[in-house]
C-alpha cells in the first residue's frame, strides 16, 4: 500500500497557528526560566533574599544544592506529566484521558507499599538498593504491562482503555489491603499519593532529564500516527500509517514518561490531565507542536505550585499534589463552564 500525505489540514505548514506555536514555546520557556529563578529565591521561610550569597556558604549550598535541583526536578517532572497527558488525550481520542490511566499510578503505589513493608519487616539489601523510587517506577511499568496482558495487545483502543480501569481498582484494592494489613506504612503511602518535589536532588534531576529528553524525542517522531488518529482509524489505516507498532511506541513512551515522574515525586494530579487542555485552549496545531507545548505548560504549571506549596504556608509546607488538583480542577471546571456558555461540547 502506498503510503498517501495527510491532508492539508493536518500539515504544520499549512496551519495558520504555526507563528504561535513559536510563539508560545518562547513564551513558555521564559515563563519556565522566571519560576526557576523564583524558585531560587523561595524556602521554608518564603522569599529570601539571595543577594549575599557569595559570602554566604550555608546559602549557597541551601540553592544550589536544595532549591535549583528541586526547582528543576519539579519542572522536568511536570514537563513529563505534560507529554504523557498529550499522548494518553491523542491516543484514545479522549480530552479526559490523563497519565494514570493504564494503571501506572496504582502500579507505582503497589510498588511502593510492597517495598515499605518489606523494610520494615525484613530488611534486605535489595530492597534498600531498589528504594521506594525503583519501587515506585517498576510497579508503574508492571501497571502498564499489565494492562497490555490482558487488552491483548494495542490493537483496540477500548478494550485497553477498560483493561487500564479495571488494573487501576484492582491494584489499587491491593495497595490498600497491604496498608490496612500494616497500618504503619499508611503516613508513608499518604505523602507518596498527595505527591512532592521536596526530596529530589541532583541525581533524580539528571535521570528525568534523561527520560524528558528521550521521551520528547520518540514522541515528536510518532506524532504522525496521532494526526492519523485524529481523522479516525480507518482513515489512518488508508494513509498507511502502522497503527499497531506506531501505538504500542506511544504506549511505551507513555509508560516511561508516567514511570519516571511518578517514580520521582509521587501521584501528582492533573498536570498531565489540564496542560494539554491549556495548550488547546490557546492554539491549534498539529500533535508535534501540541506535545511540545503541554510538556513546556506541565513543566511551568507543577513548578509554580510547587513554589506556591513552599510559599503559602511557611515554614510549612503544602503537599504540591493538593495544589495541582485544587488549580488544575477548578480550571477544567470553569473551561467547562466557558464552552458550554458559547455552546461548545463541555
């Protein structure tokens, strides 16, 4: 079969929205580089002055070695929630599809619940090798995986979107009994499900960046078979793209992207569900400029909140998940309201 362009209203060339692609990329790298540099100067006791810093050891290390690699751990995993959120919305045609929903986070719970009560009971080297981040990243793969086992692959979108609910209840009916059966893992598993960036160092910086990059990458070239996806499956087919190995990549790039960011900073609610939304609601492009800008807005939105939890209630802190459900929430509340007032599907 001959493998036929997509149309001209799929082509980036061809949109008017191409200049404000460009556009918002540059503007949502500044906005990323403005939080950064707010998040230097926030802590424990608000917005501190940093203008004595070279006199200052103790300050030094507290942003360079606290503050700069959180701040950046926040916006790579935002970034990644951002991306996965873009892909999960494309991939099942769905605008309330969000990261979690191939049982990566009741995947990654397990995980962590399984491993909290194996150090607690019986301490092993391996276990403390793997440590609640591997847990947590092996466990949101096993999620995924398997919800492949038992959707019987890729090829039918919604027998792997029922695979995923029904994975996510029954592990997370799992993680539960373990919690009940040790309740003295449930303020552990509390702090793990409302999610943080307050434990990310340099290392978890430089292995997120690794997999945004990745990720970013794999996405940009498959973001074809989304285009082909959007007009419907048989007209994909009739475009000759190849459905079954273009989606079970997303799938994987999906899986790596949710792993990774959970893996890192714990169940941190709707980026990957309202960044994408955001990015629709403000220009329309083809799924290459639309993963690269809700993976740029996942980036900027988790960081502001993240200097927000650091700043509302210091010294205190807010768990960053509370935030983003709260804003991301009451924004996808009030789009709602605004496209059903214009009489646009809500």
């Amino acid at each position: 079969m001959t493998r036929a362009p997509l149309p001209n209203s799929l082509t980036a060339d061809a949109l008017p929205g191409r200049s404000q692609v460009v556009h918002w990329t540059i503007a949502l790298v500044l906005t990323g580089l403005g939080l950064m540099a707010l998040g230097l100067c926030t802590g424990s006791n608000g917005f501190d002055s940093i203008q004595h810093l070279r006199d200052e050891l103790v300050a030094r290390q507290i942003v360079w070695d606290i503050r700069l690699p959180r701040s950046l751990g926040a916006w790579f995993a935002g970034a990644l929630l951002g991306l996965a959120g873009a892909i999960a919305q494309g991939l099942f045609r769905n605008p309330l599809a969000d990261p979690f929903l191939l049982g990566s986070a009741s995947g990654a719970s397990l995980g962590v619940a399984v491993v909290l009560v194996l150090v607690g009971t019986a301490p092993a080297s391996w276990v403390h090798s793997l440590g609640l981040s591997g847990a947590g990243f092996i466990g949101a793969l096993g999620g995924v995986g398997l919800t492949l086992v038992l959707a019987r692959g890729v090829q039918h979108s919604l027998r792997l979107l029922l695979a995923g609910v029904v994975v996510g209840v029954v592990l997370g009916a799992a993680k539960d009994l373990i919690a009940l059966a040790a309740p003295d893992i449930l303020q552990a598993m509390q702090a793990f499900s409302l999610g943080s960036t307050g434990f990310v160092g340099w290392p978890a910086c430089a292995l997120m960046a690794w997999a945004w990059a990745m990720c970013a990458a794999l996405a940009w070239l498959l973001a074809r078979a989304l285009d082909g996806l959007a007009l419907g499956e048989d007209t994909a087919i009739s475009l000759g793209l190849p459905l079954v190995p273009m989606r079970a990549a997303l799938v994987l790039v999906l899986a790596l992207a949710t792993g990774t960011a959970v893996a890192q900073t714990g169940l941190i609610a709707f980026v990957g569900l309202a960044a994408p939304h955001m990015v629709r609601a403000a220009v329309k492009t083809t799924h290459r400029g639309h993963l690269l800008l809700a993976s740029l807005c996942g980036g900027a939105v988790l960081l502001a909140a993240d200097i927000l939890a650091r700043w509302a209630m210091a010294p205190q802190e807010l768990p960053v998940g509370i935030l983003t459900a709260l804003l991301g929430g009451i924004y996808l509340l009030w789009l709602m309201h605004r496209r059903s007032a214009t009489g646009g599907l809500p």
